[in-house]
C-alpha cells in the first residue's frame, strides 16, 4: 500500500512538473517579438519566420497611367499579420482569389484589375526594389520593408 502511494505521489510531481513547464513554454514564447533584423530579409523570399509586428511599412502602387499613382507610408502591421498581403490590403482596396493566409492571388487594386482596364497588363510587386518572386501570403515582412505593385505590361 505505502509504495503504491509513493508511485501515485511521485506520478502526481512529474505530471506538475511537465505541465508547469509547457505553460511556462507558451507563456514565454507567445510574448517573444522575435528581433526584427533586416539581414532575414533578403528583398528576394522574405522573412522565413513570421514576425508578431513590423513598423514603418510603404506600400506604393503604380497604376501606368490609368489612374493616379497611390502610396500609404509608415504604417505598422500586428497580431502576425505581417505578410506583403496584409500590407496591401491595409493600404488600398483590393480584390483576391484564395485565402489571405495561403496563397491570395490579387487581382484588382483600388478598381484596376488585371488584363481588363488594359490589355495584357497584370499587377505584379516588388519588395524593396526586387521583384518578390512568391505570392504576397507567403512573404513576410520586417521593419522598413517597401512594397511597390506595379500594373506592368506582360506581352512578351
């Protein structure tokens, strides 16, 4: 009987023990802002880890003459929200295909949509000066990062 106790007692300290420390895990971790480096960024795939907040975003739009050129500056994205498509959406009005969490295709920015206000013209972006490469999901951002769309022409 006493050592069946023992083992009930010492079962009950492991299980306190290996709780208190996954808590104590989560609760570190969830607040953790990881650094904001830009030396992440490579200006080609992106921040690999999703950061919980960055600051002093540009998004810029080149519209090719069918409207006026927009930009919304120095603005901040938080809770994770901090993909080139969390961005763009904050900044203008835009229209996409798929989820904003995989794989959104946008289509239309601020009324101009692709291939349809002029022929063979199609909204690509650009971050920091580079062409992004990977949907807007998928590329996350740091701090100072600089989106451009531009409403290019693709015809070959």
């Amino acid at each position: 009987m006493e050592k069946k106790v023992k083992y009930i007692l010492i079962s009950a300290i492991g299980a306190t023990c290996f709780t208190a420390l996954i808590i104590f895990n989560y609760a570190i971790v969830s607040e953790l802002d990881i650094s904001s480096d830009s030396s992440f960024n490579d200006g080609i795939s992106g921040n690999p880890d999703r950061l919980k907040s960055v600051h002093n975003i540009t998004v810029r739009v080149d519209f090719a003459g069918v409207k006026s050129n927009g930009e919304v500056a120095n603005f901040s994205l938080y809770n994770y929200k901090t993909s080139a498509f969390y961005a763009t959406e904050k900044a203008f009005d835009i229209e996409y295909n798929g989820g904003p969490e995989s794989e959104a295709f946008i289509y239309k920015i601020d009324g101009v949509e692709n291939n349809i206000n002029k022929a063979n013209h199609y909204w690509i972006y650009y971050v920091n000066g580079k062409y992004a490469g990977i949907g807007t999901s998928d590329f996350n951002l740091v701090d100072g990062d600089e989106i451009e769309w531009k409403y290019e022409d693709r015809s070959g």
